[in-house]
C-alpha cells in the first residue's frame, strides 16, 4: 500500500511539474516576440469571432499557433473584447501584445490628402480611389471651392459622404476664421467671392511667395473695373473642371463667350474654378500692396511683373524669346 501511494504521489508530483512547466512555457510564449518580421496590416471585419481574428492572425504570420492563441485571450481577459477594425501590427509584436491592440481598439488611421486647386471632379476621383474608405460621393451637389484641400484623417470603413461632409465644414470654418481679418476696402462683397479669386490665384501660380503679389494684381484691376483677363477661367470655362485641357489657350479660346472667361465678362466668374488651399484665400484677403497690373510666365516657374502696358508687352517679349532659346 505503501509503495502504492508513493508511485501515486510521484505520479501526481510529475503532472504537476508538467503543468507547471507548461503554464511558464506558456506565459513565456504569450509575452516573447511573435513571428513577423515587417508591420502587418490585419482586417478584422465586423462579426468576425476568436477563431477567425487567430486564423487570420496565424495565416499573416503575426503569431504561430491559432490554439494558443485562443487560450490567451480568455488568460488575458480580452476574449469578449476584441474589436472590428484594420490594425498595423509592428514586427514582432508579441501576442499578448497583439490582443491588447485589438481589444483596445487602436486602429490604423490612413490619410488622404487633397492638393490644392483641384476641381470638384479631382476631388471625387481621389476619394473614390482612397483604400478602406465605403458608400459612394454625395448625393447632393459638391460646389467648386466648398472643400478645404488638406490632409484628411480617416479609418478603414469611415463613409466617403461624412469624409467630404467633413472637408465641406473645415472650408467653412476657415473662412469664418479669415473672412473678419481681411485687409480694409477690399473689392470683394462676400467670403464666396473671396473664395472665387483664391481660385484664380491658386490656378495662376504654385509660388507660395507669388501668391500675395498676384492677389493684389487681381485686386488692382478690379478697383480700377479692369477685366481680370486670367487663362485658367478660360480653360474652367471650356472644360467646366472634369478634365485639363491638353492643349495651350489659342486666341480663339480667349474670345469664346461663355460665364467663366474673364477676358469676355467683368468682374469674377459666378463661381470658383477650383479648391483653393488655405494659403491662396489668405493671399486674397491680405493682398500685397504694389501698383502692378500685369504679370507674365518668366520661363522659370514664376512671373514678370508690370504697372504698365508698355512694360507688360516687354515681359511678354522676354518670355517668348528664352522659349524660342
């Protein structure tokens, strides 16, 4: 009997230490590096449960065993927390790590950023081409000159309609932040007006030391009722923002009629021409102040400058002899 209950208790003592080994090797596993070697993008889709988030964590190679993995998420608790998202896991991040980042939550937030004097068809080209966002454009119109070019912020399955809902408020809150600091005795009734010749500028120079300056060129001739005569409106004109014309404005171009070319009508187009970017509404409102009434391409990337006719048509020289060179 005595060497029964001996053999019973060496027995026991060994599946103890057994399970004891086991536990620490266990524990060691859940907090060792797992097996990615570069950062992992993992989608949880909603009403995915344990076993499909540890297949899928397993098949991207982010932990070794999906059976393990299980089993730690009820020994860490996070098992009825684990939630939908798209998750950058770093490489070797450990599992319980891992679980962690999932229960929490902390998805991986993507960006979009919108350039600056895109037109509203750019603009929905864009976000219909931006991964991980769903639903389609708005259903109502989107105005040329109603988005705020900028970075955006966004998470796999934000919606593109609250997307461009939030571009829309961000350009309205701009021009309720700048409208009131505008320059005094400015030629412009409105912040749609404003937002009309910051369309101008942002399509005439990608200078950002220019901006001012052609601003205020705009600015000289509509308080002397001089026509603004600006290209890009004759080109919004012909192709309305759904395509870039291909081709370089003829003569023709410049005298076809129609709301938006500004060598045919007075004052500003019925509407912009473009998304102006914040840089370009500010140089509208705070102009710089010269007496310039002229400015041509200088062949470099920026603009000649003139008060004068005379001066301007030798600007004009100027530039078409360095393109013939």
């Amino acid at each position: 009997m005595k060497r029964l209950v001996a053999m019973l208790l060496a027995v026991l003592l060994a599946a103890c230490i057994a399970v004891g080994g086991a536990f620490l090797w266990f524990r060691s596993w859940l907090d060792a590096p797992g097996p990615a070697t570069h950062e992992t993008v993992i989608l949880v889709p909603r009403g995915t449960g344990l076993s499909g988030i540890a297949g899928r964590l397993v098949r991207e190679n982010v932990v070794s065993d999906a059976r393990l993995l299980k089993l730690a998420a009820w020994y860490t608790e996070t098992a009825g927390r684990l939630k939908a998202g798209e998750y950058l896991v770093p490489p070797g991040e450990s599992p319980r790590a891992v679980l962690e980042r999932i229960a929490a939550g902390r998805v991986m937030v993507r960006r979009l950023t919108i350039t600056e004097g895109l037109s509203t068809a750019g603009i929905r080209q864009m976000v219909a081409a931006a991964e991980a966002l769903q639903g389609d454009w708005p259903d109502e119109p989107v105005p040329e000159g109603s988005l705020l070019p900028e970075t955006y912020h966004y998470v796999y399955g934000d919606n593109r309609a609250e997307l461009v809902a939030r571009m829309r408020k961000a350009q309205s809150d701009l021009l309720a932040e700048l409208w009131p600091k505008r320059a005094e005795g400015l030629p412009l009734r409105t912040p749609a007006e404003a937002v009309i010749l910051a369309s101008i500028v942002e399509a005439e120079t990608p200078i950002p030391a220019e901006r001012a300056r052609v601003a205020g060129v705009y600015i000289n001739r509509l308080r002397r009722g001089m026509r603004l005569q600006a290209d890009p409106t004759v080109a919004y004109g012909m192709t309305k923002g759904e395509a870039e014309l291909s081709r370089p404005l003829t003569r023709a171009d410049l005298q076809q009629a129609t709301p938006w070319n500004t060598y045919v009508i007075d004052g500003l187009p019925p509407t912009p021409i473009n998304h102006p970017g914040r840089a370009s509404i500010e140089a509208v409102l705070q102009p710089e102040t010269h007496d310039f009434l002229y400015f041509v391409a200088d062949g470099k990337g920026g603009h000649l400058f003139a008060v004068t006719y005379e001066q301007h048509l030798r600007n004009v020289a100027a530039y078409r002899a360095s393109q013939r060179r």
